[in-house]
C-alpha cells in the first residue's frame, strides 16, 4: 500500500492512470457513450465538419468517428487482454516445463526464446 500511494504523488502515473481507467469504462459501456451506429454509413453527409450532434464530425464514408473510436477502444482493449492471456499461459507453461525438466529441455527453451527475441517484433507480427 505504501508503494501504491508513493505511485499516486507521481503525476505520469496518476495521469496515466486515470487516462486507462477511463479508457476501460468507455469501452466497456460502448454502447451508452456512441451516440451513433459506428458503422452506419450516410454518404451523403461524409466528411462533415464537427458539430452539436457529431463532435468529432464524420468521415470519408459518412460514419460518426465518436462511435467508431468508442467501439474501437473495445476491440483494442478486447485483442490487448487476448494476447496478455495467450503470452502468459505459453510463459508459464515452458518455464514450468524448463523449471521441471531442466537440463538440456531448458537449454532447448532458452534458445528457441532467443531465436524468437531475435527478429523485430513488427515481422513476426505481419508473419
């Protein structure tokens, strides 16, 4: 608890903090904050400036941007937790595997970890 409030006197973080927090409740209540089906298309109105009903206005389709960056939010937040809980049980189940067996099946992990930390990540991302 001390950490946590000598945490809450830096700035970045309590600001940082407070912008994640944020950021979870619009997107989990996606549905109360876009006042607009984000993928309702009107055409005749694309790229309309901002205004009372669109306050961030509409893009080259005629979407709300508002609702589209509301849902957005959720499906960044939903692939982010994905990925988290993926890398995580892979993590804990070779270094389980590496801490059990040891020896030459944990050399063979190692490796194989550093043949992967050795391509940038942005290639293995496009693969």
């Amino acid at each position: 608890m001390k950490i946590f409030k000598r945490l809450l006197r830096n700035f970045a973080f309590t600001f940082g903090l407070i912008l994640t927090i944020a950021l979870v409740i619009v997107a989990i209540a996606a549905p109360l904050f876009a006042p607009y089906d984000p993928d309702l298309q009107e055409t005749s109105r694309r790229l309309e400036a901002p205004s009372k009903h669109h306050p961030l206005g509409l893009d080259d389709l005629g979407r709300d941007v508002l609702s589209r960056i509301v849902w957005g939010a959720r499906v960044s937040l939903r692939v982010g937790f994905s990925v988290v809980i993926i890398a995580s049980l892979i993590g804990v189940t070779l270094g389980a595997i590496s801490g059990y067996f040891g020896g030459i099946v944990d050399t063979l992990i190692m490796r194989l970890t550093d043949i992967l930390l050795a391509f940038p990540g942005i290639l293995l991302a496009i693969a």
